[in-house]
C-alpha cells in the first residue's frame, strides 16, 4: 500500500508539471499543495519525493507573482537539502538555483548574483563544465550579472555557456535558442545591439 500511495502522488506530481507547462498555474498549485501534504504525511517532511515537489511549489508559487511565498518555501527547501543530504548533492544545487530564481523575481539582484554564483562554481566542481545543472546554473548566473548590470561579465559567460549548449545539445535544441536569447538580452543591454 506504502509503495501505490507514493506512486500515486509521484503521478500527481508530475501532473501538476504539466498543468504549469500548460499555464494553468492555480491548477498546478492546488495540485502540488495537496500532494505535499500527503507527502509530508505519508514520507515525511525531509523525503526527497516531498522536497522535490516542494520545489514544484514554489515554481507554481513564483509563476503566480507570490515571490515572497516562493522565497520562504524555497529558503526552507534548501535547509532541508542541505542537512539531510549535504551541500553538494546535486538537488540541494537544483534548490539553491530556484532560491536564486526566487531572489530575483523578488528583485534581490545582488543576493540572487551570488547564490547564482556559488551554484554555478558548485556545479562546474561537482558535475562538470557539460552537465545540464551547469548549464542551466551558468544561464541563470549570466542573467543575474546582468540584472546587477554587470555587462561584460554577462556577456563573457553566456558566450562561453551558449557554446556549452551548442556542443552539447546542438544549434537547434530548444535550450540552446534560450541561451542564444539570454545572450541576445545581455548584447542588447550593453548597447550592443549589432550584436
């Protein structure tokens, strides 16, 4: 019964994933609350299928404009991460970019910058310079630069990030057009809009 019940929620989960990708994020809201707090109920508060949908809802939380919500959620997640499964397990990075996130959208730019940093310098040492957690930590942290109007730092790393992806991922893959796009928005905010 244990293991159906925990399937079960897995599903929901993923459920509510899609609702988000659909813009349906009082759906995906709704969802991801019920399904962490059976989760917490039926695993724990400190499993890693309850934090990760807990991350789930603070994406839900963020795509709705309750950045402070998301914040809190997200600031408890990675304390949780990281007691229980140290700083360098690569979902308390996944946690730390999404606090990141969170700063961000709450207009922390500075604050989001250096956690943005510090996941992308943990990444680069734990999964290596073509991982998709270095990747996505080296896009966020380029964006962040540029939001504290760090320009040319911007624009050096998502260079150096857009090439990642294209030897990675190739020209055409989807994540590749966003860091050709994050690039873009640095050149542009730079003035250098040739570029």
């Amino acid at each position: 019964r244990l293991v159906l019940d925990r399937q079960s929620l897995q599903l929901r989960y993923i459920l509510a994933n899609i609702l988000c990708d659909r813009a349906d994020f009082e759906q995906a809201l709704r969802t991801d609350e019920e399904v962490v707090a059976a989760q917490r109920d039926l695993l724990g508060e400190h499993h890693p299928h309850t934090l990760i949908t807990a991350a789930g809802l603070g994406r839900d939380l963020r795509a709705l404009g309750r950045y402070a919500d998301a914040r809190k959620l997200d600031e408890q997640t990675v304390a949780a991460w990281v007691e229980y499964f140290g700083e360098d397990y690569p979902r308390t990075l996944n946690a730390q970019n999404n606090l990141a996130t969170s700063l961000r959208m709450a207009g922390e730019v500075r604050a989001a910058r250096d956690r943005s940093r510090q996941v992308y310098d943990r990444a680069m040492l734990i999964v290596g310079r073509t991982h998709t957690l270095t990747l996505t930590a080296g896009t966020n942290f380029g964006r962040d630069l540029r939001e504290a109007g760090e320009y040319d730092e911007s624009i050096t790393l998502l260079r150096d990030i857009l090439a990642r992806h294209r030897a990675v991922l190739g020209d055409s893959a989807p994540r590749t057009y966003g860091a050709m796009t994050n690039l873009a928005v640095s050149e542009r905010s730079a003035g250098r809009s040739g570029e």
